[in-house]
C-alpha cells in the first residue's frame, strides 16, 4: 500500500510575515549606525581584505628564502610570530588534503604544494596525517611539477626545482622600445610591478640549498620535469612553441652573462622599483612587496638597511590577527583597501539622505580629498592627450597606480554628499576619468590599454592577467559616475561606453563581473550606469538583464554566486546566498523596475530578515566576524582578484551595500529627505543596538 504523507508534510512551509515599511526602515536605521560605528576617527573605512592560503605561505617561503625563519621580525616580535602565521595556514586545509583559492573551489595544486612546503620547513612531520593527505592529493592532481611559475620562482630560490624551471625575464626589457608589442607600459599595473622584480631574481638567482630531509622531492611524480619549464596555461600551439624556443634562447644567453647591457639593465629596473617603493609598498600589493625583498637580498642589502627596514615594515603591517589575543593565529592580508572602502560607504550613507551637513559623511568626505592623486604616474604613457593628475588610488599610499573603479565611486560619492570643494575634486577626478577610456568604448582598471592577445601566452602569464582591458563593470561604475555630474547618452564618450557594454552582454542577458563575483556584479554594474545616463529601461537589452536578474532569484527573495561560475558559466547566477550580492541584485530591480516591484521588495525583505540583531551579534556562530549590531553575517568570497586564480573577501561589503540598497530603497518609498536618519541616542536601545 502507497504510505500517505502526514498532514504536516503535505503542508507548505510557512512564510514569514510581511514586514511594513517602518520596520525595514528601522533596520535601515540600525545599518547606518553600525557603518558609522565601523569608521575611523579621521574619517575612513578600512574594512579586512582576507585572500587565500597563499599569502601566509609566500611570505613564510620568502623568510626561508631570506635566512629569516629564526630571526625576530622587524618591529621586534620575536620569530615565534611566524608560527601563528603556520597555525593559521594549517587551518586552512580542506578535508581532502588540499589547498585552494576560495572557500567551495577545487583544490590548487600549486597553492597546495606551497603550503605543504611550508608546514615542513617549520616542523610538521611529512608522517602525520594531515601532511599524508596532503602529499597523496598533489601526486594525483600529478605532482609538484605542475606547479604555476610564480611558485617555481620560490621553489628554485630554496632549491626545490632548477632555474631552468623558471621562466627567463632578461631585465633587458627595460630597453625595448615604446613601440614594441611587449613594452611594459602595454601589460598590467600589477604585472609590470611583479615582472621587473622577477627580472632581477630570475637573473641573479639567489638560490638557498636546504638539508634534504626538509626537501619536497616526495611531491614529484617525475623527477625530470623538475628542471623544465612547462606553461600551465593555455595557449595555441603555435605560440607555446615559439616562447618556449625563445626562452630557451634567453637561458643561453643567461649563460654566457646575458648581453652587454645587463648590468644597465638591471640597474635601471632597480631604479624604476626604487622610484615607486613608496611608503605603501611596491604598487601596495603583496606579491611585489615579497619579491622586492628577495631582489634586496639578491642584490646584497643587508638587513639593517633603511630600504629593506621599511620593506619589511610595509608588509608585516598586513598581518591580521584573528582573535587580538596573545599567541592568536595570523593570517595576512592582500593590501589594504581604505580608499575603496571609505568610497564606498560614502556613496551608502549618501544614498541614506546623508549629505555635508552629517559629520561622519563631511570627515569622510575630507579624508577622500586628501588623498586623491595629483602627480603623474605610469598611466600617463599610454594617453592620447596629457590631462591634469587626478584620480583616487585603491590603498592608502598608492599615488602611482590611481585606478578608475575606485576615482569613480570617489567622484559619485564626493557628487552625491554635495559642497563646492567636493564638487571641484569629483570633476577633476572625472575629467581624469575620460581621458583614460579605451579606445573600444570600454574603461579598464589602472591604464587606457588596447587589447594584446599574445600577452596572454608568455610562460609567466599564468596568473591570468597579464593585461588590463577593458571590462564591462568598471566601464558602468563609470557611466554611473558621469549620470552623477549630468553626463547623458547625448554624450559621444557615454555612447561608446553604452556601445562597449552591450558589446559584451552574455545570450542570457548577464555580464561578467571582472572585479566581483561574478555575473550579478557584472549586470549590477553594467546596465545601473548606461540606464541613469538615459538608455531606456524598456530597451531590449536592458530587459533582457532584468529578466536575468530575475530568474537568478533564490525563493525566499535572496541572491548568491559562487566563484565557481569562472569555471563553470552553467553556475551563472547560482550559489550561496549572502547578503552584499542580494544587494546588489536589489539595486538593479529597483533601477529597472522601480520601488513597486515585488521581487525587489522580497530580495529587502530577506535582506531586514538576516541583518544582525544585538543577540546574534554577541553569537559566535551566527557572527564569526564580530560585527557589530545591524550588520550581516557573510563568510562567502564575493570580490575578485584574478579570476580562476584569486578571490577576495571585503569585510566591509556585508554591511555597506546593504545598506545603500536599502538606502535607496526607502529614498524611492519617499522617506530619503537629508537627515531623516539622525537617530537619537534614547532610541538606539529600543533598535537593539
């Protein structure tokens, strides 16, 4: 006989109640305190960045490279330091033995050697189980030879593998000429600070010969591929070929001491990384920063000296400490993201109502002025036309590299809060901004590039961005800008952008998101700019991304993605929920259906749901982060670095787009005039906070 279900399980599940517009505003309410209550006394924000695995290990391989796992650090901690740093690392091990470069993704075989390396050369017996498990998973993803050739450099420089490994950067390429296809001014910002370095490595060789009981030979499969170079990455035949023949050359060359201007060469890129060792690093990013100490090392500084000092000091400085007691473990941040950060919650607490008049919206707004970029830097080569320096850069000390993702939510948030001074530096900021835009239409990250496919197929090119082209988020964060000062489709530089964007709109409706995770970033940013600078929202286009947006929508009204999509488009749209991407799936509903649509009002209601009230702040389990109060809860990597290679968590995305989207959610509803969100201090008790 059929079994019939009990009443109960036939029974739908309840749905939670309605919530009415004063309650989502007193969640709204509660979101702006806790923001405020996250900013710096000089004005800003600066959220944890949190990558993968690979910082604590690259820069644990690069004080064995250094003779350093024994000595103090440079403000004095003692070398003990380094094994909360280990602890951490050791944390991070997946079940399956591995390593990888986001919570869910596949293990890396080379993030998984690194750390495997690394667990050794500070004592972990190769015999325990976690180290077995390690070591059966790399042999069958078939070995340490298939590690990518930035973990080679490291394994050469401790003996591991053969320089011939290792792709040859010959600093000669400091001498090319401008109109050469592989000048550095025509590759990335943050390759062209990662290859000068590993020229001079690459070249002088520092290599430190370890006992063999602390090797990794076990971790090879075939011991002869150690001492070949193998490109990881894919590239047509034809071109694999080629490079590998030309760094065959190279290595010849190498051997007979280069050409007769390699010392001149050598000498010439120090001076190019000396120049830009600011005080926040070599481009304020870790992988140049690491490397700059080892080319200190190659060149013979010693430790004492006040260039490999305040080396030292600029990278320790990104160590986090996860609980802020004594011995707690320590895991070490990418950069530093203060200026992105404070832009953004900003442009929230503008979308809020708060304008110049509101004290933390002014201090933010004067901490952001002060930092914009008023010198030339390397974005000035690849110009049409010279304009004036401008432009906001991602960290706190980057003047070099100012990008367009950030001077454009700068210049909108500057626009938006209002006041002549903040008005003068948005408007120099955007002019700067359209004198960087491609010649496709398109806004790339740090430089006005072209396309250079070939790029892509050199040996080093395995981080996967070797160039900085033009991408459909940064180029709407831009247009969304240019709407802020007036800026309509009448204009030919916004009608490119618009001709660009649609130019790369996937069948389904979406696009990619080049610097989030991944497709609802992408469409966010992409069709919020083109529709507030006139496109139609009835356009087809248009319609086809809000009819994506839609069908991407969990039923209880949230929105997730994983970075898994990069692998696998088939999980466009699909994922965990979290709260910083159901915002900003919120914001396109609002932007293309408006305040009335009940998708959006679902995807708000769940956001109200899930805030952090004061009980399950003070939980451990519902809030690992320690949040405060009126933030969310979101353990999901949702920004990017490199995709398919490295991703990003923004501690600060859970609680700033949140709160803008309920911002301009509530401004739509009629309850966003300027001030309405002072909260007197006798009714936080009554919000919970």
């Amino acid at each position: 006989m059929r079994e019939v279900p009990h009443e109960s399980a036939r029974r739908p599940a309840p749905q939670p109640r309605p919530l009415a517009n004063a309650e989502i505003e007193q969640h709204l309410e509660r979101a702006i305190l806790a923001l405020k209550s996250l900013q710096k006394p000089d004005g800003h924000w600066c959220g944890e960045l949190e990558g993968d695995s690979i910082l604590q290990s690259e820069y644990l391989l690069m004080k064995w490279i250094l003779g350093q796992e024994a000595q103090p650090l440079a403000d004095g901690r003692p070398p003990q330091t380094l094994q909360r740093i280990v602890a951490y690392l050791r944390s991070q091990q997946r079940e399956d033995g591995g390593w990888g470069p986001h919570p869910g993704s596949a293990t890396d075989v080379s993030a998984s050697v690194k750390a495997y390396f690394c667990l050794k050369l500070f004592g972990d017996s190769p015999e325990a189980p976690h180290m077995k498990r390690a070591r059966a998973l790399i042999r069958h993803l078939g070995g340490a030879e298939r590690c990518n050739s930035f973990t080679n450099f490291y394994l050469a420089a401790l003996g591991q593998v053969s320089w011939n490994a290792v792709p040859a950067i010959p600093p000669e390429i400091v001498f090319l000429p401008r109109w050469s296809y592989f000048h550095l001014d025509k590759v990335s910002a943050w390759s062209r600070v990662m290859i000068l370095p590993l020229s001079i490595v690459a070249t002088r060789r520092p290599t430190r010969e370890l006992p063999a009981t602390l090797g990794i030979g076990e971790l090879f499969v075939d011991h002869d591929a150690r001492h070949v170079l193998k490109p990881t990455h894919p590239a047509p035949e034809r071109w694999r070929r080629f490079f590998l023949r030309v760094d065959r050359g190279l290595k010849a060359l190498h051997r007979v001491g280069g050409t007769p201007f390699r010392q001149a060469a050598i000498q010439r890129a120090f001076a190019w990384l000396s120049e830009r060792a600011t005080k926040g690093g070599i481009g304020a990013i870790f992988p140049s920063m690491v490397y700059w100490q080892i080319v200190l090392h190659a060149l013979g500084y010693e430790r004492s000296h006040p260039l490999v000092q305040r080396a030292e000091h600029e990278l320790d400085a990104l160590f986090v400490e996860l609980t802020g007691t004594l011995g707690a473990p320590i895991r070490i941040q990418p950069c530093f993201s203060p200026v992105w950060d404070s832009g953004i919650a900003l442009y929230a607490l503008a979308d809020c109502g708060l304008g110049a008049a509101d004290e933390h919206a002014a201090r933010a707004a004067e901490w952001l002025r002060a930092r914009e970029c008023r010198t030339a830097g390397d974005w000035t080569a690849n110009l049409d036309a010279p304009v004036a320096p401008s432009g906001w850069c991602f960290e706190y000390d980057n003047p070099f590299y100012p990008d367009c993702d950030d001077t454009a939510m700068v210049a909108m948030a500057l626009l938006r809060v209002g006041g002549a001074a903040n008005r003068a530096a948005a408007e120099r900021g955007i002019r700067w901004l359209l004198a960087m835009q491609n010649p496709d239409g398109g806004w790339a990250a740090f430089d006005r590039t072209v396309h250079r496919p070939i790029l892509e197929y050199v040996p080093f090119a395995d981080h996967n961005a070797m160039q900085d082209p033009s991408c459909p988020d940064i180029t709407g964060r831009v247009l969304e800008c240019l709407a802020s000062a007036g800026y309509t489709t009448a204009h030919p530089a916004v009608a490119r952008a618009v001709g660009f964007i649609r130019s790369r709109q996937e069948p389904e409706g979406c696009f990619i998101g080049r610097w989030g995770v991944n497709y609802l970033y992408g469409t966010w940013q992409a069709v919020i700019g083109p529709v507030r600078c006139g496109v139609p929202r009835d356009a087809e286009w248009i319609e086809r991304a809000g009819r994506w947006i839609k069908s991407v929508q969990q039923p209880d009204g949230s929105f997730g993605e994983s970075a898994l999509s990069y692998d696998d488009p088939s999980r466009k749209g699909q994922g965990p929920s979290t709260a910083s991407q159901t915002a900003w799936a919120a914001m396109v509903l609002q932007e293309l259906y408006g305040a009335d649509d009940p998708d959006l009002r679902r995807a708000i209601e769940w956001l109200c749901r899930t805030q952090l009230d004061a009980k399950a702040a003070a939980d451990r389990n519902a809030n690992p982060d320690r949040d405060p109060p009126g933030s969310w809860r979101e353990t999901e990597f949702t920004g990017t670095g490199f995709p398919r290679v490295f991703y990003l968590r923004y501690h600060l995305y859970r609680l700033s787009f949140p709160t803008m989207a309920l911002g301009r959610y509530m401004a739509a509803l009629g309850r966003g005039e300027q001030g309405r969100m002072l909260v007197e201090l006798g009714e936080r008790e009554a919000l919970g906070l």
